[in-house]
C-alpha cells in the first residue's frame, strides 16, 4: 500500500464483484484495528486470547460502511439518483454519507423515538431525506421495500447483495492479521446480515486455501429481541440496543445456514447483561462502543459461565460494531453525574484525597 489504505474495494477488489467500470465510492473505510484484549479475556479463561474487531473507528463509525461503499458504488454504476433504506440508526448514516460522496440523494426511514441521537445526527448532517415513522424498524422495511419495487430508487438495505459483499471483508482482515482464523467469532445480531457477511469471508478465503480452518460463530440477540433463538418471529422488540431490535431478521436463513454450518451457537443476553458488559469494555478495556455491540461481549460472558471455554486453547475475536458516541444518552444515563467543586486549587486538591 504505497499511498496508504485505499478503502475495502481497492483493497480486496479481486475477492469483490467490481470491475475497473465500477466508481470506488469510498471514505476509506476498513483496515480497523483487532485489538488484544488486556484485562477481559482473562474472565473467559486461562487457554482464551480474545481480540476485539473495533469497527467504530470506520468512517461514520460503524461497520456498516464497508457494506454501503459497495451498495453506493454499485448504485452509483447502475446510474441511481437516489438510494433508500429503513434503518435502525447506522445504516442510515452510512447510506447519506457515501450517498452525499456520490452526488446521490439519499432517504431515511426510521423508527421514531428508537435511533440514538448520534446516529440521527449523521444522517441529518449529511443531508439525507430523514423520515421518521410511527412504526418500528420491521415496519419501515416493508415501507421501503415497496417503494424501492416501485419507484425509481435504489434500496441499499442490507436486501441488497453488494451490502454483505462489502461486509464480509472484516472477515479477510482478522484472518490477514492474525495469519490464520480464530476458533471463535462472536458479533451482535440484529437483522443478521453481518454473521452472514462474516461467515461468507471466512468461507471464501478457505475454500481458496488462504486459511486452513474455520471459525465457530457466535451470534448474540437482545433477549427482548430474540426471534432466531426462539425460532419464531418478535413481535414486539423491546431492547436498549437500538441497533439490534429487530423482530423479523432479513438474513434468518442465511444466519441459521452460518450457525450450522460453522458449529456455531446463537444465545440471548438481557439488557442488564448488555449494559454491564458495555461498562467494562469502556472502564476496563478502554473500547467505548454502543450498547449493540457489547452484547458480543456479553454472550461471551455467558458462554463462559457454563464452562465453555473451559480447558479449551483457542482465539476468540469479537466484533465491537459501533462506537460509544452513536448514543450519548445511554453513555450519560450510565454513567454518574459528574462531581461539582468551586473554582480552588485548595477545593479539588481535597476532594482528590490528596491534601
Ligand atoms: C447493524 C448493527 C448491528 C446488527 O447487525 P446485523 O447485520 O443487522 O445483524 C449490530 N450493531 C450495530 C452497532 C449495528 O449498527
């Protein structure tokens, strides 16, 4: 890379459907860091090397962005003037920033009163369209999917093909770091695009023989948001991980076909799981993400409260797929109030203790 990371179409565009027609819509996205967990793993047990995929440090500060420079690229090539999705927060952001690169409109459709304020603001900042409905994240797909089967609009949902393309591509880049795969992938699930987008690059990169084995993957739903381990649709969910509340999964099969194919496990962890575990990466590990995300490190938790890792030797990787910033309420909400002191050298210095 003479002149630097080029975005994850350059990068990986012999293992991408692009050719040199496609226009590279990117904000060089990708290439996030997978970073050693120092204080955590430990929890896990003694054989565990854990490593955490930070995916909030992608250019709207989610993973998202590696699935929407595919899907604005190839609208872009196709000759769309408008992209639309439903989202729960991230993709919309994705979708009016690498819109708005594009010189492509873009429209939002949200749940209203159920997107973090961080994610709201990108989307506004970068100019899309922004309509929130009285509804929830399942009903502003239906929405969207028939007026993208109706009106000239390119639907960018993860329904579009290119979205998991791009997606997959955090798959080659913890195997390019680590050299080889991990025992053990785990990630949040919502509408269960990204364990398949996953799941697809791990494969991809095994059968052209540039890993020897494959991981398990570990998929976590909100409990209140659970459909695909219960085996029947959530008609009502209800979780503080915006991100993933998601009643309906748009990948269900694809999720299922991953989890059985790879041994996998999918597992629901509460809300106060969820919280408790998006306290310690930030207070104990350093990593700030959104409440979504920590549930990957939240099932990990569970998982080893039943002694799966247990005498066991392996590398775990857990994607983190948003940063902290998306929801600064929650951030706050957990958070105490911060101490108040006078303007005094004297005040603070006692207030510390150390005077
Ligand atoms: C989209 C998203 C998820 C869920 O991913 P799916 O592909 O819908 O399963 C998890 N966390 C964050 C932060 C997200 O934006």
């Amino acid at each position: 890379m003479p002149h630097g990371w080029p975005g994850v179409i350059e990068h990986y565009a012999q293992w991408l459907p692009v050719s040199d027609a496609t226009p590279r819509i990117t904000l060089l996205e990708g290439n996030t860091p997978l970073i050693p967990s120092e204080t955590l793993a430990g929890r896990l047990g003694e054989g565990v090397r854990l490593y955490f995929k930070y995916e909030g440090v992608n250019p709207t500060c989610s993973f998202k962005d590696r699935g929407m420079t595919m899907a604005v690229s190839k609208a872009a090539e196709e000759g769309a003037a408008c992209t639309i999705c439903a989202s729960t927060g991230n993709t919309s952001a994705a979708a009016a920033a690498y819109s708005a690169r594009a010189g492509i409109e873009s429209v939002v459709l949200i749940p209203d009163g159920y997107v973090a304020l961080g994610k709201l603001a990108q989307a506004l900042a970068y100019g899309a369209r922004t309509i929130a409905i009285d509804g929830d994240f399942d009903d502003c797909l239906t929405l969207v999917r028939a007026i993208s089967d109706s009106y000239p609009v390119a639907l960018v949902n993860s329904l579009n093909p290119y979205r998991l393309q791009g997606q997959k591509t955090a798959a080659f880049e913890v195997c390019d770091r680590l050299g080889r795969a991990p025992e053990y992938h785990a990630l949040p699930v919502g509408n269960a695009g990204n364990i398949t987008a996953y799941w697809m690059g791990y494969c991809e990169y095994h059968e052209a023989g540039v890993i020897e084995s494959l991981p398990a993957m570990l998929g976590f739903q909100a409990a209140g948001a659970c459909p695909i381990v219960r085996g029947e649709v959530c008609e009502k969910p209800e979780t503080v991980a915006t991100a993933i509340r998601i009643g309906n999964p748009a990948r269900w099969q694809e999720a299922s076909a991953a989890l059985r194919e790879s041994g996998g496990r999918i597992e629901a962890v509460t809300d106060d799981e969820i919280l408790e575990a998006y306290r310690e990466l930030s207070s104990e590990e350093g990593i700030f993400c959104e409440p979504a995300s920590a549930a990957s490190w939240a099932g990990l938790k569970l998982l080893a409260a039943e002694g799966f890792f247990d005498g066991v030797e392996c590398t775990v990787v857990a994607t983190l797929t948003g940063h902290g910033l998306k929801d600064p309420d929650m951030a706050v909400k957990m958070a105490l109030e911060p101490e108040k002191a006078p303007n005094e050298l004297g005040a603070v210095v006692e207030m510390l203790g150390l005077g």
